[in-house]
C-alpha cells in the first residue's frame, strides 16, 4: 500500500515512456495568486469562510478528536491567502460522488472552483443538521422517563421550598400502599407484598425491573382476596328461578338445590366448600345457559372461560415472572374481573382441553384448580402466593367423558343431560325459544302467533338433533317471515288514505301448519323406521354418542366364497370384534336356530359374509350392536325379516348372554324420534328406561328385556324362526 500527496495541478501533455514506468510530458497549472482588486473574488472568499465555519462548527458535534479540528480551524484562517488550497481541503473531508471530485479536480479557474465547494459544502451542511436532529429525537425518547423523574423531584423540592406541597397529595407509593392495606391481604401474601415493596423503593422509574414489580403489586390489589357477595340462600325462590329458566333437567336442579340447602343450613360455621358439577350432554342442550341461571339464582357473579383450544399449562395457572410480559393465568384473571372470591365459574368445553405436548399439560393443571380439598391453596406461577378457590362453585360442561383424563374425571361430580323428547322440545319452544325471537325481532307476543301443531312439525320434520339450538334457529326464520309481512302491512297503513281500510287489515299473525312448508320448505327429515320395507339381513340397531343418540341399520348380505367375513362402515375394533363374536355364535348354533340339517354342517362353507354399517363417514365403535349383529345374521341366512319398527341394543357374549350397556335414555329418545314401536334391550338396563326415560316416551314404545340371545330372537322373530329348545335351555343356564 501507498499513499499519494497532491502538490499541485498537472496537465497530461503526453507519456514520453511507459517502461520500466511511466514518464509523461506535463505542464504545471498552479493557482493564481489572489487579487484584492477583484471584488467579485473577494465576496466569494468570504462566502466560503462563513460556509466553511460553519461546517467545522458541525464537525465539532460529531465529536471529532480536538487535534483534527485545531489543525483544520488553523488552516481555514488563510483562506484569504490560499482559498484553492482550502477548497481542496474541504472537498477531500466531505461526502461527494467520483463525479463530483472529478469536477472540483478540473476546476483550474479558482473563481468557478469555489462556487461549486460552496454548492457542495451547503449540501454537506443540511446532511449533518438532519442526522443531528434524528440523532436528539432519539436521544431525547430513551431518555425521557429519566428527564421527567428528573423533573419531578426538582418540582417537589421547589414547591417544598416554598411552602407550596400539598399535604393530601399522595405518591405513587402511597398510593400503592393504601391499596394493598384495602385489599385485606392474608399474612403469607401481606409478607410478599411488602417485601416486593422495599425492593421498589429502592429502583429507579426508569428501570425495567420497576415495571414489572409495579404490575404485580397493582395484581396483589386487584385481587377479591376477603371480597365476597352474599349469597342468595332462598330455595324456593331458586327453584322458580331455575324453573322459569329451564325446562326439565330435573337432576341438575335438584343438585343446585341441595347445595343451597346445606349452605343454608351449615352457615355460621363457614366451612362449605363449592361442589365441583361436570354437565355432560350434547350441544344445544343448555349447559352453558344453565351455568348462568344457577349464578343469577344464588345472587353470584357469573364467569365463563372457554377451554376449547388450551393448549398451554400457563393459560391456566400462568406465567412465571422471568417471562417478558408474564401475566397471571384465567382463574386469577376471572377473580379479577368478578372482584368477588366466590362467583360461578363454568369451564365451557372442559372436553376439548389440550393434551400433554411441548407447553405442558393443561388438564393436569385443573387437577388442583377442581379438587375441594387441595384448591384452597392454589397458587399461580405469576403471582406464586396461594389463593383461596374453595369458595368458588365450578361448572364444567363437555359433550362426551371419553377424551376427559380420568384422574380429573374423577374430581368432578357428573350430572348427564340428555336430549329432549318431542313433548320437551315443544314446551321449550313455545315457554322460551318462540317469546326470545320474538323479541329480538322487535315484535310483540301479539305480533306473531305460532300454533302447537306448526311447532311440533318444525320440531319433527325439520330438527334431528338432541338439543334445541337448530329449532331456535328454524323458529327464527318463522318470525322473520312473519316480521316482513308484518313491515309490508305498516307500509301499506301509511300509504292507504284510511288507517282502517280493508287495505290495511290483511296481516294475520297466526302460523299454521300449512304456513310452515310453505316458509321453511319441504320436509328435511322423515322417520327413517317407518319409511323402511322390512327386508332379510337388516336389522335397526341403537347407537350414542358425544352429541346423543341416533338408530343404526345393520346390513348383511352373502356371496359365494370360502368363508370370509368382511366388514365395513368405518367400524373401531370393539364393533369388529362383535360381528367376529356374533358369526361364531351363528355359525356353531346353526343346527339349534334351524338354520341346518345337522350339527356338524357349516352354513358358510362355500359363502362369504358382509356386515355393513350405513354412515361411512361416521366412525362407529362399542359392544351395543352385539345381539343386532347377531339378529341380523339369522335374518340373512334364514331368509326372515325383523321388523322395520323394531330397533335393538345390548352387548352379546359368546355364551349368548345378553350384557347391559350405557346411554339408555339418549338410545330411546333416538328411537322414538325416528318412529321405533318396539325396542329390545337387556333386562338389567331395565331400571334405567324406569328412571331416565320420559313417561310419555315409555307409553309409545313397547319395550322388551332380554337375559340370553334365545329370547332376543323369538321376540325379534315373532317365532317364524325355529329355535331347538333343548339348546336354547341349556345357554340361558349359562
């Protein structure tokens, strides 16, 4: 590397050598020396002077070291004597473009050299008052908390100096302090608070820590730490309130009932913890509207949290402190928002909580929040003090137990709502959901008029589900109809001369059952039993699930072959290994059901089987269709029907007994929506259709207990299938 100093400017005549270097012919071309004569020179030296003063002046803000700027001032003071030399100068410390320089370089005439150093020296000069100013507007932002602490504690000492603070002005502190103090802390938590406290006396405002302390302590505050309602302990006044609000769902209110009775009762002792209730049922069935209806029965503060989608352990018991913008978790954030420490809390969709992943478990997380013996200490990892939950009263809902974890299923009380029968459904529609469109349509009762007969019509033939959300919905459109008939008719009032004109009087607020077709459109469902032709091989099965119960047609059909079975549908491996268990009992009591000549003969020698479940979008899964397997087999190989309005559920062994199975009720309101006449089920689920099952449901279908699969046939059958009763004696006895 080397340097280069220019001396003075060279003309290039030209190379006279090019080797070993280059030599050239050149013809110096110094400066002129300056003339004080020439005014015009004259006012552009003192031009450059003042532009390059201020130059330099900027210079000294970057902070430059002071010897550069010594030695540059120095230089400048000749200006007068050498101005050339001074332009060069100035032109090699700013920022300029090849192009530029180049010009400066070829500027031989000093007069036209020093006009464009100005031009370029004055540009120079507006770029670094620009970056300056960007440069304390920033400056000045991250100091500003610093500034103004400043500030204030010289405006405090002047204001005390001259006798000017107000005594009752209280500080940040203060303030902060007297907040706690009201809050009624317990000991552990006062302890925690004032030691958060000491710390922040010790910080300055403008620190990150200060903020962070600050927000928990205004979260010690907030919180309903001794803050509770005054419960509403009336029990009759409860259950009108629980009654007008909804209709049946009488275990759920026997159980609001109870607890307030014991409340009551145990009072001045002030132990009562807060059952823990689960409500289990299919949607639209009212579980979250009755979480409200309980709170406003008791005179609590109602909270809902939505657990669909928690997928984090920190969305339930927080964030701890460490963490950039870490706040408490949603029971604490509820807390807050009801200032009371013993609303109603209910944890919608408790079912589709999150599993164990990266983030941590959420449901372990309400193994402590759901438990009455533990969560009276609960402590969240933002505030990390224990909290009081005891006195809370947890509503859970969740449309199915099977994705519960069974430790938390376990701490739970669960109450199962059902689905409504037709006759429920009609009371809802005509006591709740009816008047509530009505009136979110801006109409009166008056207005519009729907009969019985039209809303059971909407029930059957345009709702198949458990609960009532779809009716509401069908009702709405109803109402709608009925509201632009009625705006057509104000309309033809204000346009007609006489308000009591024959014009005017064509509204008719009643919907009859012919109105409805003609509103809502065809039928979307019919009865699936009763439009069915009974036919050899299908046979009506009972099926429940997460969102209630609904029939199931079993298919089989048999093909020539080797004696495989196939099955399809969407089928889990409990419902395969049913039909495997049903075509082996099929199979080795050929001979006793008549459906061989003799005991050794195999009916699927030379036959393939195929059992097929309609719904193949549908995953179906569970032992219940056992002895309709079974049922359907016989029909396909003894060419007899079962009857189309004859539905059947129950698990089947391979000793041909007949095992009770879960979801009775929904099963029998299932059946009786799709038009079942006869159900056969096993004699041990024979206490739950007494109990569960609505009167008026049981007095429309014909039900028949089985113990053994010999009765479920005869009764299935009517007895046009034969059945060897020496055999059959023999299973039953075992």
């Amino acid at each position: 590397m080397f340097y280069l100093l220019g001396i003075v400017r060279l003309r290039l005549n030209k190379f006279t050598s090019q080797s070993p270097y280059f030599e050239a012919d050149v013809t110096p071309m110094p400066d002129r020396a300056v003339d004080k004569n020439d005014q015009e020179l004259q006012d552009q030296i003192v031009a450059l002077r003042s532009t390059s003063k201020e130059f330099v002046s900027l210079l000294q803000t970057l902070k430059l070291p002071a010897p550069v700027l010594t030695q540059l001032q120095k230089f400048l003071e000749n200006v007068g004597v050498i101005p050339g030399q001074v332009v060069d100068l100035l032109m090699s410390t700013i920022e300029s473009t090849y192009d530029e320089k180049i010009t400066i370089l070829e500027a031989t005439d000093l007069k036209e050299r020093i006009v464009k150093a100005i031009e370029l020296l004055t540009r120079q000069i507006h770029v670094l008052k620009i970056s300056q100013k960007v440069h304390d507007n920033v400056e000045g932002k991250l100091n500003k908390k610093q500034r103004e602490f400043y500030l204030r504690q010289q405006m405090a000492a002047i204001k005390e100096e001259l006798g000017e603070k107000d005594s009752s002005e209280e500080d940040e502190m203060t303030t902060i302090e007297n907040r706690l103090t009201a809050a009624n802390l317990p000991p552990e938590v006062q302890k925690a608070a004032d030691r958060e406290i000491k710390r922040l006396k010790k910080m300055q405002p403008a620190s990150s820590e200060y903020s962070v302390i600050r927000n928990y302590l205004d979260w010690l505050g907030d919180l309903p730490w001794s803050k509770s309602s005054e419960d509403i302990l009336d029990v009759e006044r409860a259950r009108k309130q629980l009654n007008d609000d909804h209709h049946g769902l009488e275990k759920v209110k026997r159980r609001i009932l109870e607890y307030l009775a014991v409340t009551k009762l145990q009072q001045l002792k002030g132990d009562v913890k807060g059952p823990i209730l689960c409500l289990v049922g299919p949607p639209g069935v009212g579980k979250t509207s009755l979480g409200r209806s309980i709170a406003t029965a008791m005179g609590r503060k109602f909270h809902r949290i939505s657990l669909g989608g928690v997928w984090d352990e920190s969305e339930i018991r927080g964030h701890r402190r460490t963490y950039v913008g870490a706040l408490p978790g949603l029971i604490i954030h509820g807390l807050k928002k009801c200032e009371v420490n013993n609303p109603v809390f209910l944890l919608d969709e408790i079912d589709k909580v999150g599993s164990r992943g990266h983030h941590g478990d959420p449901s372990a997380a309400f193994l402590e929040v759901l438990d009455p013996e533990q969560n009276n200490t609960f402590t969240d990892h933002y505030l990390n003090v224990p909290f009081d939950l005891s006195k809370i009263l947890f509503i859970a809902t969740a449309n199915s137990v099977d994705t519960i974890p069974a430790p938390l299923l376990d701490r739970m009380e669960l109450i199962t709502i059902p689905g409504y029968t037709y006759a429920e459904k009609l009371a809802i529609a005509t006591n709740h959901l009816l008047p509530k469109q009505i009136q979110l349509h801006g109409l009166s009762e008056s207005d519009v008029q729907v009969t019985e007969e039209a809303l059971l019509k909407v029930a059957t033939g345009y709702t198949r589900e458990s609960g009532v959300r779809h009716l509401e919905r069908e009702i709405g459109s109803l109402v709608r109809a009925k509201a632009v008939e009625y705006a057509e008719n104000q309309e033809r009032k204000l346009a007609s001369s006489s308000p009591t004109s024959e014009v005017a009087a064509t509204y008719q607020p009643l919907v009859t059952l012919a109105d409805v077709e003609e509103i809502l459109g065809q039928e979307k469902y019919v009865n699936e039993v009763t439009e069915r032709i009974a036919t050899p091989g299908v046979v009506t099965g009972m099926a429940y699930n997460g969102v209630g119960g609904g029939i199931l047609f079993i298919e089989v059909s048999q093909m020539p072959g080797k004696g495989h079975l196939q099955l399809t549908g969407s089928l889990g491996d409990v419902i395969k290994e049913s039909a495997q268990i049903a075509l082996s009992w099929v199979k080795s009591h050929g001979y006793e059901i008549g459906l061989t000549n003799s005991h050794g003969q195999n009916i699927m020698e030379k036959a393939d089987v195929h059992i097929h479940m309609p719904g193949g979008g549908t995953p179906k899964d569970g032992p219940s269709a056992g002895i309709a397997m079974v049922c359907a087999l016989v029909s396909m190989f003894s060419n007899q029907t079962v009857p189309s309005t004859t539905a059947m559920t129950g698990e089947f062994t391979l000793r041909g007994l007949v095992m009770p199975v879960g979801g009775i009720k929904e099963k029998v309101i299932a059946a009786h929506r799709a038009g079942v006449k006869k159900i056969i089920m096993p004699l041990r689920n024979q206490k739950d259709v007494t109990s569960d099952v609505p009167a008026n449901v049981r007095e429309d279908i014909e039900f028949f207990y089985a113990s053994t699969i010999w009765q479920v046939l005869r009764e299935a059958f009517e007895g046009r299938v034969v059945i060897r009763s020496s055999t059959a004696a023999l299973d039953s006895r075992m």
